[in-house]
C-alpha cells in the first residue's frame, strides 16, 4: 500500500474529545456521544467525519497499550463563532501528510501497525508530532467490507 504524500492546510474542527488507550480504547463511547449531536454544528465545510488522535511526544517511541492519547470526533468548520454546547473547537495544524486510501472492514491495528513499522522506516520520512486523523466520508459504511476511508499520518522528511 503506497500513500499519495499531501500538504494540508491548517483547519478548524469542532467535535467531542475523550481520552483513552489501546488498552482501554472506548472510540465507541466517542462517537456515540458525538453523533446525534453533530447535527447543532451548522457551519461544516464539508459532510465528511474526522476521527483524530493527538499523541504525545514519544508515544510510539516508547509504546505501551496502555499509553494514553487523546481522540477525538470532529468535523471540519468555517471558524468557531457558532460553538454548539457540548462541543470544543481544534485546530488542527497544517504540514505534511502520508495519506493512506483504506478499503475494508473498520480500520484496525494491522494497517497502522505496516505504517508506522514497515512504510515509514522505508520511506524517506519520519513521524512528525502532530495529530493523525482519518477521513470518514460519502464512502465511509462502519462495519462493512466495502467500506473506505483516508487515513492521514503526519511526517516530515528524514534529515
């Protein structure tokens, strides 16, 4: 699997934040809370969803399961004057992108676990420090085979 490299911009998200770890990994509750809420945010950019994760420094340096990070359920707005109750603004920084086209079942560990393990050592990139986020859009079916997604790994050039 081979990522198209993209330089994005910096944009504002809105959504609920939880955080969690691969140990005690509660996405489910994230979105659940998230979902029938995301309907008061009126001024989206686009229908898509923005699963995101903010790690800390070192996080898959030294990584444990149960290492806690912060995730996020969010979409894409044109500014933060219009705040739903419930929701926290983001901003999620621009730079440079591995984005990763994703076709199947939900996204599990494997496909990071070949990322962060096979591609990026591989590549002439290394893992920046910055939020890493999937794009759930038109194509996007939670639990079905046909189901795609982008998934968006933040690098920067290997000096």
């Amino acid at each position: 699997m081979k990522p198209v490299i993209k330089l994005l911009k910096e944009k504002n998200l809105v959504g609920k934040r939880l955080t969690m770890s691969y140990a005690n990994y509660n996405i489910g509750e994230l979105w659940r809370s998230f979902m029938p809420e995301r309907k008061k945010i009126v001024n989206n950019l686009t229908k898509d969803l923005i699963s995101l994760a903010v790690y800390p420094p070192g996080h898959f340096t030294n990584f444990k399961p149960a290492n806690e990070f912060e995730r996020w359920a969010a979409v894409e707005v044109a500014d933060f004057d219009e705040l739903p109750e419930g929701m926290e603004p983001f901003v999620l920084p621009g730079g440079l992108y591995a984005v990763f086209h994703y076709k199947g079942l939900n996204t599990d560990h494997t496909i990071f676990q070949y990322i962060i393990e096979t591609w990026l050592p591989d590549s002439i990139y290394r893992l920046d420090n910055r939020p890493h986020f999937e794009v759930l859009g038109d194509s996007y079916k939670n639990n079905d085979p046909a189901s795609e997604e982008d998934i968006w790994i933040p690098i920067r050039p290997k000096k």
